[in-house]
C-alpha cells in the first residue's frame, strides 16, 4: 500500500511556491496513494487523469451522497438534497429546473449585460490606477448571480457585502459567518417566491415540482446556496489566477491582444490553474483502482489540478499554451456533474479577458500576492496590480 509522503489535505502545501514539483513527483511514484487526514481519516488520493476521470465517471462505483468536499466530516446534510450530492434520477431531478439559465442560448441572452458589467469594473480599476484585483474580479460574478436569482435593486448591496463577507474575509470563521447570513436571506426570498413567483431562479426553483410535490424549502435554499458560491468561487478565482500566470508571460498577453482564440486560450486557464483542486466521492462497492483494493465506505479524493496538469494526458501540462487543442481538462468536471454553470463561467471569465485587453496598457504587481490557504478553491486572498489605461 502506497501512502502519500505529503499531506495534501494541508491547505499550507497549496500555498507553496514549489506545489507543482511536490504533487508531479507524488504523482510520477503512483498515480493513487493513500493520504491520513485528521478529519476525515484514510482518503484515497487520485492524482493521474484517467483514473480521476473514471472516478467521477462512474457515479456507481463511486458515489456523490457521500460528501462532494474533504474536510466536512460525517455524511452532509444535504446528501440526496443538493445537485452536488446527488446521483442517478435525484440528481438530474434537481438539475432539470436550473439548467435553463446557464445553458448556451440561456447565456448568449445575457452576453452583452456581462459584457457591460465586466468592462465598467475593468473601468473602475483602472480609473484607481492600484487595485487588489481579488476584490475587483469578484464583483462580475456576485453581480450576474444577483441577475440570475431576482434579487431586487435595493438588496444587491447587502447580498454583495455579505458574499464579499463569506468568499473574501480574512479568516475561516469571518468567512463562515459571513455565509450563515446569507442562508436566511435566501430561505426569506424563497417564501416569498413561493407567493409571489417571478421570472428568476429562486421562483424557478421555489416552485418547482418533483412528482407532483414542491421541493422542500431546505432543498431549495441548500442549492440555491451551492450555485452562488460555485459561480462566485470559481470565476473569481480562475479570474485572478489567470491574470497573475499572464503577468509572468507578457508574450502571452501581447499574443491575446494580437487576436489569439479567446475559447481556447479561457479553457486553457481554466486548464491551467484548476482552481478547484479536489472533488471527493465514496465507494459504494469494493473496487479495484491504481492497483489498490478499496472498500465500500472509503473515500476517494481526486485531486483536479494534479489530473490536469498530468503528463500522461497532456503534453507540456506545466506550460500555459493558449492554443492547447484538444483540451479536456477536468476543471469544470466530467460526466453527470459536469458543472452546470460552465458556459456562464467561460462567458464572465472570456468578458472580463476582453475588458482587460481593451482598456489596460500596463498591468503590473503592486505588491506581493498572498495565495489562501484552502483544499477547495487555489487562489489568491491578495493580488494587488498597477494598471495604466490604454
């Protein structure tokens, strides 16, 4: 049995400058090894691509209901409740009502909204000549989540501050408490949608019946509360660390203002960064994986960033290639829970490259970034940039 000689539950490890070399080496020893945690005790570690790939795959073998994060403890309480702790029928029960918002054509509809919305917060930075970038490239996403979901003008201060509370504050409890202020607000807007139904997500999933019978609120709430922190999370993260790898490759940013493919070169930062490091599944059965025997109950964590960023799949996987095609990465999943969000995602994160390129000459460090310390989202709590005006 092969245990990991690191621990890559340590949010201290991602921080460090010499992650890459730590996680291939481990990688290139076996692709699976079996990792100590002290929350959730022995968790199989799936660095390599394929096998990643199979796991999230093979919604049979190796189950979401469990847990989708490391770190939680025990089984969650919104197992069969929420989309992302959901399989089979459940799962495409509770993804049906909601995928008309972030569908392609859903998405085209608001194209040029995002676009406006990324180019005046590009707009703004610039006219402030040093931004923290963390903060600026969140507003795109807290914004459009507020379109999606109906929350009326008057709101959209609070819900920013609170969201900026949950996803930005410094320490791990100021983050959670941020967050436990925006489950009620979200439980109040869906009484009331319930009554008063309108054109926007929250009625759309307040009202929404499964085999004659409305979703119980807490249902609602709880994926409510999963699709703003997934759509928050990731393009404010991917947004910064792309913008922080393309500080270090000028090249690379003279090449995206010279017309190089924007979907290529978006799903490669995506490819690259992977943000998400870790999605995490339990076996239902004993299962042959990497050359190991693992049992019904065990955890399987597969650890997205080291799968794409594995050799085996993609040549130059250390590389930022804009032009890098095929490009099946895993940073937005695979399969059945293949994020919903996706093509939302692409579309803020393509606008706020645009925007960047339009207005910014000079886009410079202004100071040292501070990446977090977290095994769920890899970024920065820090990036503060010069930027000069075109």
């Amino acid at each position: 049995m092969s245990t990991a000689t690191v621990d890559l539950t340590d949010p201290g490890l991602w921080a460090r400058p010499d992650v890459g070399g730590i996680v291939a080496d481990l990688r290139a020893q076996a692709p699976v090894h079996r990792t100590e945690t002290a929350l959730d005790g022995a968790v199989w570690s799936v660095l390599g691509y394929d096998l990643g790939s199979r796991v999230l795959t093979d919604a049979a073998t190796f189950s979401s209901t469990g847990g989708s994060l490391l770190g939680t403890g025990g089984t969650p309480a919104g197992a069969d409740k929420m989309m992302a702790l959901s399989d089979g029928p459940r799962h495409r029960e509770l993804r049906a009502p909601v995928l008309p918002y972030f569908s392609p054509k859903g998405v085209r509809g608001a194209a040029q909204s995002i676009t406006e919305l990324a180019q005046k917060v590009i707009k703004d930075a610039v006219e402030q000549g040093e931004a923290d970038l963390v903060d600026v490239l969140a507003t795109v996403p807290l914004v459009v989540m507020c379109d999606l979901l109906g929350i009326p003008g008057d709101d959209r201060e609070l819900v920013v501050s609170v969201c900026d509370e949950a996803f930005l504050a410094q320490t791990p409890d100021a983050r959670r408490a941020g967050h436990q202020k925006l489950l009620p607000y979200l439980f109040e807007k869906v009484v009331q949608r319930r009554k008063h139904p309108a054109d926007d997500l929250i009625s759309t999933l307040a009202t929404h019946r499964i085999n004659g019978r409305r979703l119980p609120i807490e249902d609602v709430v709880l994926n409510l509360d999963n699709i703003v922190v997934g759509g928050v999370q990731t393009v404010r993260h991917t947004a910064a660390m792309s913008v922080h790898a393309l500080m270090q490759r000028p090249d690379l940013w003279k090449a995206l203002a010279g017309g190089a493919d924007l979907d290529l070169a978006t799903d490669e930062l995506l490819r690259f960064t992977s943000v998400g490091l870790h999605v995490l599944r339990t076996a239902t059965t004993q299962v042959e994986l990497g050359g190991h025997v693992i049992d019904a109950g065990d955890k399987v964590a597969v650890w997205t960033w080291s799968a794409d960023h594995d050799p085996t799949m993609f040549d130059r996987p250390d590389e930022l290639l804009l032009d890098r095609s095929p490009n099946r990465h895993l940073a937005l999943g695979v399969g059945a829970h293949y994020c919903i969000g996706a093509p939302l995602a692409k579309a803020e994160l393509k606008a706020i490259y645009a925007a960047l390129l339009d207005q910014v000459a000079v886009l410079e460090p202004a100071g040292d970034a501070v990446h977090n310390r977290s095994i769920i989202n890899f970024g920065f709590d820090h990036l503060p940039v010069r930027l000069r005006a075109r």
